[in-house]
C-alpha cells in the first residue's frame, strides 16, 4: 500500500503524467524531455526526480547523458502500465507531446540516415577498424549452420556482408535496410559474389512486412545502438519468428566513447544483456547462449568489447 500511495502521488501532476505518456514507448535525456514538455531543465528534472524516487522510472548513464525510462521493477511496472492505460490518449496536450516526440524521433533517424549514405561505400572497412569481424563471423556461422534455416532475416543488412556469409547455409535470406544508398551497395556486393538466394529490401525495421510466425532466423548485427527504441524492434522481430526461431544478436556491451555519437551516429553506448532479456522476456523469448568479445586493438577503440546472443523463441 506504501508504495502504491508514493506512486500515485508521485504521477498526480499533470507534467509527470505527460512524462509517463511520453516515456511510454521511448527513452529519452532530460533535454529532450524539456524539449517537447517546453519547460525549463531545473523544473523538468524535478518531476523526473519524483517519479525516479516513486519507482514509476528508471535513470541510467551512458558516457555524458543520462536516460530516463519506464520502470521495469515488477510490481511498479503493473501501476505505471495501470495509470498508462487510463490516460485520455485523444488529449490535445498528449497529441502535441507526441507530435515533439516524433519530431525528436525523426531527427535523430535522420542523422544516422546521413551517416550511413556518406559512408556507405566504405561502411566494411569503417566497421572492422571497430571490430575484428573474422572471429564474430565465424561464430555466426556456426551458429546458422546448426539452424539450417529456410528463412533468414538479416536486420540493418547495411552492404549485405551476413547474407553473402550465411548463403550457403540458407535457402532464403532477406536483407532489410532503410538507407538505398547501402541497399545499392548490398545488391552489388551480392552480385558480386554470385549470390542467388539472397534479396535485399528497403523496409523501416520496426514495420516488417513479413506476417507472424513466417522466419526461421534473425540477425541483427550491429545495430541497435544506433536506435531510439530497440525494445520495439525485438517485439516486432519476435512476431516474425517461428516457434523456435532463432535471434542472434551482435552488439557493442556498454562503454564510454561518447565520440562515438558525434563521429558515427551512435545512440547509444552499448547495449546490456539484461535489457535484451527484458525486452525479449515479454514476448517468450530466452536467451541460449552469450559470448563476450575483444574489438581490434587500436588506440580509439581497444576499450568496446563486443557481446554476442542467441535467443530461441519458445
């Protein structure tokens, strides 16, 4: 009952409940929330201070920013969900909100659209500076050729380099990708390589048009620190699987190279295991297996280590 009352309280304000709305599908900085909300800093970080201490959010550090999102704690997750469900989402307020939001959320989409069409033609080479591709390639193989998959989605397919991998293992893969510029890329490299069982599709990956249930595996390769929202785009891998699909997933662990935003269009600084458990959780997806890897060793990057997943939907 304690808490309950601190977290009713804690919402019972009309800016807090338009935080809740906001941060409803989103995790956002406290400019970004003073942006859409209009208000100043000192006032926007005080209502986010009471919900943090309600338990109605969750902050966390990346390097210099500081998100703020919906609580994942158990019980306090119920209330949030609860009050969430009981806005008036026709309110003009919560339409305009939303409408900064999508604003916010377009902007930063299209800095990472500009990123990768400057460098798509040298995207590979950026990469392995990063990482040392051999090694992870390798273990994604393996794991693919144990799956014998029909149907491959590869999310973020960028110059098609895992579908040129895993053709022979395959009888389809599926490259999505929003920027042409790469897709062009992908579509040459493929041809190249005498690549006949892989195509390559321009899609936004949080929309597949693919129906549920309708893949055997997915890869999603170094993408989703460049993401508003990754949870939403797991939720709509997940749908597509099959039972007992497959998700591999290849991603930066959490770091602090904050140049890594201004200088390659990163949202984010790493992603957590225990965020994509949660985010895979809701949908009845368990992880399998999980590995860590060194990147190459250079004097800007030696400190990113690389997490490697394999998920199986039940």
């Amino acid at each position: 009952m304690k808490g309950l009352l601190t977290a009713l309280r804690a919402a019972g304000e009309s800016t807090r409940l338009r935080i809740l709305a906001i941060l409803r599908t989103s995790e956002l900085t406290v400019s970004e929330l003073v942006e859409i909300l209009d208000q100043s800093q000192p006032r926007v970080s005080r209502h986010l201070k009471l919900l943090c201490d309600s338990g109605l959010l969750e902050r966390y550090q990346e390097g210099a920013r500081v998100f703020h999102r919906i609580t994942d704690n158990g019980s306090m997750i119920s209330i949030a969900k609860g009050l969430l469900e009981m806005l008036d989402i026709p309110d003009q307020e919560l339409l305009r909100d939303q409408a900064r939001l999508d604003n916010i959320k377009s902007r930063n989409s299209a800095l990472a659209a500009a990123y990768f069409k400057k460098n798509a033609l040298e995207w590979d080479s950026i990469r392995t500076r990063m990482v040392d591709d051999l090694e992870i390639e390798q273990r994604l193989v393996s794991f693919i050729k144990a799956k014998k998959p029909a149907a491959l989605l590869d999310l973020g397919t960028g110059t098609g380099r895992m579908l040129e991998i895993f053709s022979p293992h395959i009888q389809q893969g599926i490259g999505i990708d929003s920027s042409r510029e790469m897709l062009t890329v992908a579509r040459a490299n493929l041809d190249s390589a005498g690549v006949t069982n892989c195509t390559v599709r321009q899609y936004d990956i949080r929309q597949l048009n693919f129906p549920d249930n309708a893949v055997d595996s997915v890869v999603i390769h170094q993408v989703l620190h460049y993401l508003d929202s990754p949870e939403e785009v797991i939720h709509e891998v997940v749908r597509v699987l099959k039972p007992k699909g497959q998700l591999i997933v290849v991603d930066f662990l959490p770091h602090d190279l904050e140049f890594l935003r201004e200088k390659h269009a990163h949202r984010r600084l790493g992603i957590t295991e225990q965020a994509l458990q949660q985010w895979c959780k809701p949908d009845r997806c368990k992880l399998v297996y999980s590995e860590q890897l060194s990147t190459n060793e250079q004097t800007n990057y030696s400190s990113l280590i690389v997490g490697l997943w394999n998920f199986e939907k039940d």
